[in-house]
C-alpha cells in the first residue's frame, strides 16, 4: 500500500512540474521581433529616448533593480512613468519573450 501511494505521488509530481512551462521561459528569439515592433522607438539599442540615463544596459538594469526577468516582466507589463504598459497589446507570452530577450541583449552589452 505504501509504495502504491508512493508511486502515485511521484506520478502527480512529475504530472505536475515536470510538463509546465518554467515561469519566465521567454524565447528571446521571438522576443527580438516582438521587441523590434513595440520597443525599438525608445529603446533601439537598448537605449532609452525619454530617459537616456535609464538605459537597457547591465550596469543601469543593476542599478535600478531591473536586471532579473521578473522586474522586466512587470516594467512591461504595468509601465512607469513615461513607459507605457503593455498588458493587453502584448500576450503574457510575448511579453515573457521580450523580457527574455532585453536580459539576453544585457548581458551581451546590446551587440
């Protein structure tokens, strides 16, 4: 009986985090496109027109906080300040791929 149990909770567990999508698992392949048709007026480059010392680079990421796809997802997503929100123009899909994709171009140094 006990390993009858044993074995239907591995089962449920594989079930159950083995298939799903890992939060965060943007695609930044599709990101570059998605990013190159809603972001590259303000931010070709990893620039930023509005603000240009709140840059997309590694160092101002660290230095505001925003460099982990979380705080990415969510600057997107709910907007600040002059950035706009994306929720509703963009799937929470497409909006995990472009976060996917600014961290990536981060660490490159947007090259």
């Amino acid at each position: 009986m006990k390993r009858l149990i044993l074995v239907l909770l591995l089962v449920f567990a594989v079930a159950t985090f083995g298939f799903n999508r890992p939060a965060f698992a943007g695609d930044a392949a599709k990101g570059a496109s998605i990013f190159a048709a809603n972001c590259n007026a303000c931010h070709l480059g990893g620039k930023n027109v509005v603000n240009a010392t709140k840059t997309l680079s590694k160092a101002d990421l660290d230095k505001y906080d925003m460099a982990s796809l979380e705080a990415i997802k969510t600057q997107i997503t709910k907007g600040k300040n002059a950035m706009p929100a994306f929720a509703g123009r963009l799937t929470d899909e497409q909006i995990d791929d472009v976060a996917a994709y600014v961290l990536a171009q981060a660490e490159k140094g947007w090259k």
